[in-house]
C-alpha cells in the first residue's frame, strides 16, 4: 500500500512537467525570503526594530550564499540520484526552522544562525541547482523554455517578497512576516512530496509529454528525433572538456559582472547621475525584474542556439557598461534598465541550457554542482569589489570599465567554447553534437 501511494500520480489534462514546474515556483517563493536581495530589501525594518548596527545583516547574505555554494557538489549527484521530490522538501523543512529562527533572534548572531544555514540549504535546494535539474529531466524539446521560465522564479519571487515583508513589517512587524513565511514553507512539504516526481520515466512518460506506450512517432509539433534517447556525458567526462571550463569561466565572470553593478547602481545613480534615492532605486528595481526577459531569451534559444544567444548577451551587457558612464537623467537610465536588465538577467537561463545541450541530462545536477562554488564567490565578490573599488578610486568609473571588460571576455571565450566531441566509449568514434 505505501509502495502504490509512493507511485500515485495526479492526473492531469496537460503534461505533467508543467504541475512539476508550477509547485517548484511556489516552493521558491517561499525561500525568496532568504535571498539577498530580498534581505537588502527589508533589512532596514529588521535594523530599526531590533537596535542592530546598520550593515550588520550584509554578511549574513555573503555567508550564507557561499556556504550554498561549498555544498552545491553534493546537492547536484544527490539531485541526480533522487531528483527534486525528496530534495525539495529538506529544503522546505530547513528554510521552515529557519524563518521561525530569524523571527525569534534577540541577537544579531542568533539571526546569522538561522539565516545562513537557512539560506546555504534553501540556495540550491529550492531555488537554482534542483529545480533546473527538475527542468532538464522533464523536457527536452522544450527545456529551453523550461529553464528559462525558471529562472524567472527568483526575481519576480523576490520583488513580490519584499513587497509583503515590507506591508507585514508596516502593521504586525518583520517577525510576523518571517512566521508567515515559515508556516508557508512546511505545509508546502506534503504537496512536493505528493505531486513532484523525480522524472518523466518514473510516471511511465518520457519528456515533454511522449507516452512510451503510444505508436506516436512526434510530440507536439516536435520530431521522431525529439523520441530518440539523448546523449549523456557523465561528469567526469564534462570535466575533462576545455568547453566545460571555458562555460565555467563565463559563468564566473558574468555573475561577478552582474554582481557588482546590480550593488554599486543606486549610489552611482545618485552621486554621479544625478538621480534622487528613490528614482535609483526605481530603476535597480526596474533592471532586477527584467529578468523575465528570460523567457524572451528562451524562446530565441530555440531558434538560434543558447550559445549563439549567451554570446549576444555577453556583447550587449558589456556595451551597457559604457553607456552606464554616460547616464545623467531619469529618462536614460531608465533606458539602460531596459537594455542592460534585459541583457544580463538572461546569463542565468542561458548558461543552463547551454550546460545541458552540451552534456546531456544524465548527470546535469552533478555537473551543474561542479559550477555552483566558483558562481557562488563571484556572486559574493561583487559587493565587496565595487566597495573597494569606490573606497579606492573615489568613485565607480573604473569598476564599470572593469566589468564592461569582463562581459565582453566571457562572449570571445563563448566563441571559442563550442560544443565538444562526444566521449569514445566502447571503441566507438566520437562525433560533435550539433548545436
């Protein structure tokens, strides 16, 4: 009986990925409140109620996201091994007992323990490394799209975050808020557990909706090639790629690229822009929630490659860069919001499905673990390179220049970073994937 309730799916008029998808959104909602830009968001309300030193929070977001990062290797060939449905809801739990600890903290080190360990958990479980996985070995045809919708989960989950927190903070207090979001993540526990699968196959489906029962040669408007079993590397073959390295290395610098502007913005706006407070941070806003623009990128992926549309961003976020310095109205920054939003918000999905056209889906949470440390201390980077680079030059014009460099770097090193010949197994020759 509890083997038939653990096999037990929900039928549904549509694929089953799709209900996959729409519980991991929610799941990431409900760990947004432990992301950085959520806590930079509130941590004034936390910092006027409880008499903690202005900036004593900032580190806790620093910590915690490279502790997530230490542990992503492990998090991607556990991924792997049991997909999101048990992975899930560890991190729900943790996040959980987290939330209700950060509401509780008399101290700024009792809110460090419960924001750190909930934010190193929730990082990779909840919001980046398992629900890609989920995303890659629900869909094939359709993966771009997939990931891209994906994400998108974080920044629109963050902007709707910080609104609540901030209402709740207004009338009950940020503890209250934090409760709510505590309560919201154990009961969202039983629906992972009972909805989320592992993979298509272990429903009797295959990606992208294909009945392996059916004589249906095409899924949807795809081909019988989209029915074929994809080529998998497993990770110590990716490793052994210079095109996996040079995607690492991408990945660095554009994280760090982004990281760094996306924290430096709102006082360059103001110093040098000439911009009000509240207009700054109007257009980081603006910039941030751009990155829905990550579907746009999804789509375009389908039609002209993720490496090709990778490469692209890389060159017009990195051209953003010099019309940053030139920015000394509302109406121009706003433009370069826009542009550069659009731009770099798009690094994230791209660079998963770039991963998983090169190597496959097999081992795609363990190869994507290999990537998170590195990611995760550039992200933490960013911050502190634009302080030092403010403290020590006086202002950002070199930090930009810098990260202007860095972006278009990463689109040579896309270039040359094309997708490398199949391993020799058996004897057998190897052969360049077409992509």
């Amino acid at each position: 009986m509890f083997q038939s309730l653990i096999n037990w799916r929900l039928r549904t008029p549509f694929y089953y990925g799709w209900l996959v998808l729409a519980i991991t959104a929610i799941a990431t909602f409900a760990a947004s409140g432990l992301t950085q830009v959520v806590l930079g968001g509130v941590q004034v309300y936390i910092t006027e109620e409880s008499g903690w030193p202005n900036g004593s929070l900032a580190f806790a977001a620093t910590l915690g996201t490279w502790i997530s990062g230490a542990i992503a290797p492990l998090v991607g060939r556990l991924a792997d091994r049991f997909g999101p449905r048990w992975l899930m809801p560890f991190g729900l739990i943790v996040a959980g007992i987290a939330f209700f600890v950060i509401a509780g903290a008399d101290s700024v080190w009792q809110f460090y323990a419960g924001y750190v360990v909930g934010r190193a958990v929730s990082n990779p479980s909840l919001v980046g490394l398992v629900p890609r996985t989920a995303a890659v070995n629900f869909f094939r045809r359709r993966r771009n799209i997939a990931l891209a919708m994906v994400s998108t989960f974080r920044p629109i989950s963050g902007a709707i975050n910080i609104q609540i927190i901030s209402l709740i903070a207004a009338h009950q207090g940020w503890r209250a808020a934090y409760r709510y979001l505590g309560v919201l993540s154990l009961i969202l526990v039983l629906p992972v557990i009972f909805f989320v699968r592992r993979s298509p196959e272990d429903i009797g489906l295959l990606p992208d909706g294909a009945d392996p029962a059916s004589d249906e040669t095409s899924v949807g408007n795809g081909s019988t090639k989209d029915l074929t079993p994809e080529f998998s590397w497993t990770a110590k073959e990716a490793v052994r790629t210079g095109a996996f390295w040079l995607l690492l290395t991408i990945t660095a610098l554009g994280t760090l690229a982004s990281s760094a502007v996306g924290f430096s913005l709102v006082p360059f706006l103001v110093e040098d822009g000439g911009l009000s407070t509240q207009a700054a941070a109007g257009v980081l806003s603006l910039g941030t929630f751009l990155a829905v623009a990550n579907v746009f990128w999804g789509y375009l992926a389908d039609h002209i490659t993720p490496r090709r549309c990778l490469l692209l961003m890389m060159i017009g976020a990195g051209l953003m860069m010099g019309f940053l310095l030139t920015v000394d109205s509302v109406g121009e920054a706003l433009v370069f919001a826009v542009v550069w939003g659009s731009f770099s918000g798009g690094l994230g999905s791209l660079e998963n499905m770039v991963l998983a056209g090169y190597f496959g889906r097999d081992s795609y949470g363990t190869i994507l673990g290999v990537f998170s440390p590195l990611q995760m201390i550039a992200l933490g980077l960013g911050p502190g390179i634009s302080s030092v680079s403010r403290t020590v030059a006086g202002d950002f014009y070199p930090l930009y220049v810098a990260m202007g460099a860095a972006y278009l770097i990463s689109a040579v090193l896309m270039y040359i970073a094309k997708p490398p010949n199949r391993p020799d197994r058996d004897g057998a020759n190897s052969v360049t994937p077409v992509y």
